[in-house]
C-alpha cells in the first residue's frame, strides 16, 4: 500500500472530485496529509478515505457539510444521533408529501378515465324509458341562465329524474366543463 496518495487518485478511488477534494480543504472538513512546498501538490493518507467516505454517505442522507464538518471533528457518535434524527423527521415529511402526491395522480387518473373503464359495470344506474329533455350547457358560468327552463316546468309537475354529467374539455378552468342536463318529463 502506497504511503500518500495525490488529489486526482484519492478523488478518483473515492468517486468525487479533485474540486470536492478542494472545498473540502477550504472549508477545514478534510486537509491533506501533505503539500508539496516545491509544487503545490496535495496528497492524503489512506487512513483519510474512510473520513471521506463517511462525508459522502452523511451527504447522501441530505445532511449538510457544515452539520457534517461539526459532527466529525467532533469525533463523538453522540453529536451524530440528533442530526441523524432530525434528517429522519425532514425524510418522514417528505415521504408523507410523495405519497399524497401518488394518490392524487392517481385520483386524477382514474377521474379522467372512469367511464372507458365502468362502461358496463353493474353500478352504472339505468335510466328509465321516456321523454327527456336534454340540452348541454356550460352551467357552472356566471353567464348561464337558467331561466329558460324554469320557465318551461312552471305550472307543470317537478320532474322525478335529472341527470347532470361533466364533461371537462379543457385543463384550465372546471367552470367551463360542458354538462349535459337530462331531465326525464314522462316515462313510457
């Protein structure tokens, strides 16, 4: 086993970079073992490469360095425990996050593909045979009126059965859905 190793070949054994190497220097978490006074050159011990390795996995649990640096040069596993339990709670939040947004796409889903799905299912109501008046209207609009068809049932007997299916054709506003209003006025 070689005694020191440069910048580029412990950044290329530990899978970082030589610019990580660099920062990490910088900021005081990890220095080389020696610099070359006449080049420059940086070289680390193999004993350093658990050091690192052990930054890049606090890393990959989305720790940050300057928690990461307090922790290690404090070299006690006591400083470690509430940064790893606070890191659990901001992981649990954001899991809780995922899976609301997993049930919504898949509300949204089925919600936009129930009826090719349901065609003949036995919970599908059957209409009774009649007459029905059937118009489509946009009636979720401030602009609709329904006074055309109250006007048309005035004096004459509440309809038993109306049927209101949305029939959303865009993305951008539900209030502009296409429904589609049966109202049954006499069964056969």
């Amino acid at each position: 086993m070689k005694e020191y190793y440069r910048i580029g070949e412990t950044a290329s054994l530990m899978g970082i970079t030589t610019q990580t190497l660099r920062f990490y220097d910088k900021i005081g978490l990890v220095k080389p073992i020696k610099i070359d006074p006449r080049t420059g050159y940086r070289y680390y011990a193999y004993e350093q490469f658990h050091f690192i390795d052990r930054i890049k996995y606090l890393q990959s649990l989305g720790m940050p360095l300057d928690d990461i640096k307090e922790v290690m040069l404090s070299k006690k596993v006591e400083r470690l425990l509430p940064f790893l339990d606070q890191q659990k709670k901001v992981l649990e939040e954001e899991e809780k996050k995922i899976r609301h947004q997993i049930e919504m796409v898949d509300w949204y889903k089925d919600y936009f593909t129930y009826m090719e799905r349901n065609e003949d299912a036995p919970n599908i109501l059957k209409l009774p045979e009649g007459d029905y008046l059937c118009f489509r209207e946009r009636i979720l609009e401030e602009a609709w009126n329904p006074q055309r068809i109250i006007s048309y049932f005035q004096g004459k007997a509440k309809p038993e059965l109306m049927l209101a299916m949305e029939y959303e054709d865009n993305l951008d506003n539900y209030a502009h859905a296409n429904y589609e209003i049966q109202i049954l006025l006499e069964k056969n």
